[in-house]
C-alpha cells in the first residue's frame, strides 16, 4: 500500500514530469527516471527519488556518462556517486520531488553548454555557479573525451 509521500510522488510525476518518465523500485525506493533534452541537442537521463538517509528527494545521472574530473560539486555540480550537486544547505536533495527535478533539468542545461563548449575548443566553467574557480574547470576539462 503507499503512503502519503508515495502518493503525492506520482501525482507530481504524472502532472510535473514528461511523459514517458518511468518508475521502478530499486532497494527499496521509488525512482522516477525521465529523459531530459538540452538546448544544445544532448541528451541526459535522470533518476529522481526520495532518500529518507539524505533527508529529501536526490537526482542522479544515469546517461550520458560524463568525465571523472567533471563529477566534482565544484567543477561539474555532480558527486562521483552521480548525484547532482543541488547546492543550498543540503547540497544533495532538495525538499520535494518537483523541485528535485527542476534543478536536475537547470544542472543538465549547464552540462550540456560544459560539453558543447569543450568539443568546440573553448571549455567553459559550468554556468550557472557562483562559486566557479575558472583555472579548477579548465583543469579538469583537459580531460574529457
């Protein structure tokens, strides 16, 4: 039977999320995986649930897979676990799935424009930081690809 979160999830999914977001119970919790296209034409898939040990709702990175150097909450806004940096005072959740997924669709923007503009030849800082170090980026974009 589900409770009162659970409930409230699928709702917001069927009313919030795009169409052709996906559930399953993965050790015990609800995830939600939607399909998120950028500006830029890349494509991201992110899982989106509820993780009572952190406290609220985490959105992790299942595709595309991005640069071990970029999975930095300050160079890429990702931990290396995959979740994405939320920022605020709880940096890996955020307090209700709407919002969870929201700021995973503002961080695959910013990924997207972080890859584009390496494969251009011009690597760019993530843009929507305000704590971006510019020599901590182009480090860590030295690697990628």
């Amino acid at each position: 039977m589900m409770n009162r979160r659970q409930r409230a999830d699928r709702t917001t999914v069927a009313n919030r999320l795009p169409r052709g977001t996906t559930h399953s119970v993965i050790q015990g919790r609800d995830v939600y995986v939607f399909k998120k296209n950028t500006e830029v034409g890349i494509q991201f898939e992110i899982a989106v649930y509820f993780d009572a040990d952190e406290g609220g709702y985490c959105a992790q990175l299942y595709s595309p897979a991005v640069e071990e150097s970029w999975k930095n909450a300050h160079v890429g806004h990702l931990f290396e676990d995959g979740v994405i940096c939320m920022g605020f005072s709880s940096m890996r959740t955020r307090p209700t799935l709407e919002d969870a997924y929201g700021r995973a669709c503002l961080w695959a923007e910013g990924m997207a424009i972080m890859m584009r503009s390496y494969e251009a030849g011009t690597p760019s800082e993530f843009p929507f930081s305000i704590n971006n170090d510019s020599t901590e980026a182009a480090n860590a974009l030295r690697g990628y690809r």
